[in-house]
C-alpha cells in the first residue's frame, strides 16, 4: 500500500493537482482498466481535462462510470457533455429529495490486475477541485494481488455499485436530461453565508499568493524562455535532456502539445512525442517525454546539454511556429541577456542548485 497527499494547492506545500495524478494513471492502464467517479458537482471545464484519457480508457476495452450530485446545482451544458464522454448508460445523477445533499468526492482507478487506486478528499469533478483550488486528497495504491488489499478495493466498487442502484439514483438518459433542463435543480444554489461575506470585503483583511500550477497569462504565447541550471549542461548523464519545469508545461500545455500529441514510450510506458527544432540553421527531430514520480518534462537536447558548465544560467529560448519549434541560446556575455533574464517571471523550487532556475513565456 502506497499513500499520496494530492491538491491541487499552494506551490509551498507542494500539493500536486489531483489532475495531474489522475491523468498519470489513465494513462499507465493499457487494456481493461477502470474508471469511476462519485462527485458533488462537476463542469464543462474539469470533464474536459480528463475527456481524451476516459475516452481512451473506453477505447481499450475499459470501463467508466459516473454517478453526479445534482443537489447543489448542474450547469445545463455538461448533461449532453458528460453522457458523450463517459458513453449513454455509464453515467448516473444521484437526488434525495428527503434527506441531505449528494456530498462525496471519490475516485476509483483499476490500472491493471496489479494496481487498484482509491482517491477520496474534497476535489469535484470541475475545473477548480482538479487544478485550481485549495484541496486536500488522498490518494491509497493498493497491490491488488494481496488478499486485505484487494478485499479492500473491493469494498469500493461494491461502493460504487450499490450507488447506482439507490432509490435517489437515476441513470442519465435524453428524458431525465430534458426534464433536468425544465426544473430549478438545474440552477446552482446560492449560499446564504456567501451573500453575508460579499460586503465585507474579506480580501483587505488576509494576504496570498496564486498557486501557480496554472498561469492564464502564458496561454497562447508562442516564445518558451528558461534559465539553464547545471544539470541542464553538465554533459555526464547518458540521456542527454534539458529539464523544462511541469508547470511551465501545464501553464501553456497547447506550446508544447500537452498531452494530445503524447503517446505512451515503448521504452517504459512514459508520454513522449517527437518534434522538429531548428538550431544554427540545422533541422532536427528531438524527443519530448514526461516521467511522473520527478515530474520531469524533459526534452532530448546534446547540443545543449553537452556545452558545459560555462553556459550555466544562460537562457533558452525557444519559439514556436505551427508545428516546428526554433531554438537559441542567449549566453551570459550577450547584451541582451539581461532583458531575456527579465522575461522569466517565474521561479522553480530551487533543490540543490544555488540559484533557483526561472522561466516564462513571452
């Protein structure tokens, strides 16, 4: 048994988003997995975060399942939304019209006949509880090949199943849709505490920071500009890749393709892809892979990494134009080197370098 405390939350904890744990294990199942999710809510924007790889599960004989609170609101656009990614029948809308609301947050993964995870904490299935709010989960792996471990992912499913079948549960069919649509249930509830708050403009009184695992303001940009550490030019390792913070990827993910042009490595099941650079005037294809546990997104570069420690803190740049990518290198004697320094607003955790590597887009 394996446990992991998940966010998402602040980069000072270093609570990783429970998107990126989800995605990570949807990926790693090859034939017959499983998904199942048992939330309070859900929107447009989270179901779309993890749409290509619950479709891919389905495509290699897997399963998923869905069961969706409505008690505290639904918006109209994810009912269609929701049955075409999870398939007609795999989702369920769960309503107790005398008693409490529908609370639960829970996740179910079944990655192969070895590991079954189990993910309960306080994130739906939206766009914030996945990747942007302040959110604690717990993540359990569970050997599946163990009898207490196996009984215990059981007990889940069994979980699962029984849900689906309560009297408050409905499967999600074209009728239950339009009759939702008709009703307030569809209306998201208001807190009556939240109306009290909203005049006291709480935000003068507490101090914070964002948590950065996304940055609205990098979507888009085209230019990718980053510091170099010492392990970016050492030249010792055989694998010879340059480190590109996650969260520079997961802040402009379309720059890089992220994840819908990554397929899993046959080399060790890793997400890669390969993409054409141009550098001094020579063209290229260089592998781009993702390898979870270090989080590292690396890209495959000799000729950078095989400069040495005298281009330690130079800055990479590297731009983007449809689908080729162009590089250069600004060195620290270059008189421009300070205004590219500038651009890189954002920092890394520092680790054992002295200086902590910076990067942002422009």
């Amino acid at each position: 048994m394996k446990l992991e405390i998940l966010g998402p939350g602040p980069k000072t904890l270093n609570l990783k988003p429970l998107r990126w744990y989800i995605e990570k294990h949807l990926e790693d199942i090859k034939q017959n997995g499983e998904f199942y999710v048992a939330v309070a809510l859900s929107d447009i924007e989270g179901l779309h975060l993890l749409k290509n790889h619950i479709q891919r599960t389905l495509r290699q004989n897997g399963k998923a399942m869905a069961i969706i609170g409505i008690d505290l609101g639904m918006p109209k656009n994810i009912l269609n939304e929701i049955t075409q990614v999870f398939g007609i029948g795999n989702v369920f809308v769960y309503h107790n019209p005398k008693d409490s609301a529908f609370h639960p947050k829970m996740y179910l993964i079944k990655v192969n006949e070895k590991l079954g995870i189990v993910i309960v904490g306080s994130s739906n299935l939206t766009n914030s509880g996945l990747l942007k709010n302040f959110e604690i989960n717990l993540a359990v792996e569970l050997n599946l090949q163990e009898t207490t471990e196996h009984e215990l992912f059981k007990k889940f499913l069994e979980l699962f199943e029984k849900l689906t079948n309560e009297k408050s549960t409905r499967p999600l069919t074209n009728a239950l849709v339009s009759a939702l649509i008709a009703i307030s249930m569809l209306r998201k509830k208001t807190s009556t505490v939240t109306q009290a708050l909203i005049p006291m403009k709480l935000s003068d009184s507490f101090k914070g920071e964002k948590h950065g695992w996304e940055i609205a303001e990098f979507s888009g940009k085209t230019t990718f500009l980053m510091s170099l550490s010492y392990n970016d030019v050492s030249g010792v390792r055989s694998d010879k890749y340059v480190r590109i913070p996650v969260l520079a990827r997961d802040s402009n993910p379309k720059f890089w393709g992220w994840n819908n042009l990554f397929t899993s490595s046959p080399r060790g099941g890793n997400p890669e892809r390969f993409i054409t650079i141009k550098y001094k005037g020579e063209k290229d294809k260089h592998r781009l892979y993702f390898v979870a546990g270090p989080d590292e997104f690396r890209l495959v570069m000799p000729q950078i990494y095989n400069l040495g420690k005298n281009f330690e803190h130079s800055v990479l740049k590297i731009s983007k134009e449809r689908t080729t990518y162009e590089m250069e290198l600004i060195h620290k004697t270059n008189k421009e080197y300070s205004g590219y320094l500038g651009w890189c607003t954002e920092k890394c955790p520092r680790g054992w370098a002295t200086i902590p590597k910076v990067w942002g887009y422009v």
